[in-house]
C-alpha cells in the first residue's frame, strides 16, 4: 500500500478500516439516511483500490428532491443489498 501523503485530500480506499458509509440528509420535513456498503462503493469507483482512481465526492438524491442537474443520475440499491 502506499503512503498517503499527509494534508491532502484522497477519496477513501478499499483498504480503509471502513465498512459502511452513512450519508444523512435533511430538507425542511423530509429526512433520511443512505446506507452505503464498502463493496459497492468500490465497484461504482467512488472508493479508490491500492490508493488508485476513487472520488473526492458524490452526490446523492433523496426521493423527494427534485435534482435540477441535466447530468443526475439515479441509481436504486434494494434495501436487501444495503442492509445486512
């Protein structure tokens, strides 16, 4: 494994002590949480694999938000894969 360099940003790696990221969200009524298993995240190239590729960040879409992008794309992860 690499060393990272210390005071610059990286995106997690598969190697990370993570195994689940848990994104909250809140608009005005609405609330919620994603759940995010460490799998999935390395197979949509958002962790990165031995410090290579990855993402500095994603975005996720509740249900009730409307994504005014032209680029947002929704991905649905059924809750029998997210929740062990």
């Amino acid at each position: 494994m690499l060393i990272r360099q210390i005071n610059l940003i990286h995106p997690f790696d598969a190697s990370d002590n993570i195994y689940f990221l848990i994104v909250g969200v809140q608009q005005k009524n609405e609330s919620g949480q994603f759940i995010f298993p460490k799998q999935v995240l390395i197979d949509k190239n958002i962790f990165s694999v031995n410090n290579i590729g990855g993402k500095l960040s994603f975005r996720v879409y509740p249900p009730w938000s409307k994504p005014i992008s032209k680029t947002s794309i929704t991905i649905v992860i059924m809750a029998d894969l997210i929740l062990c």
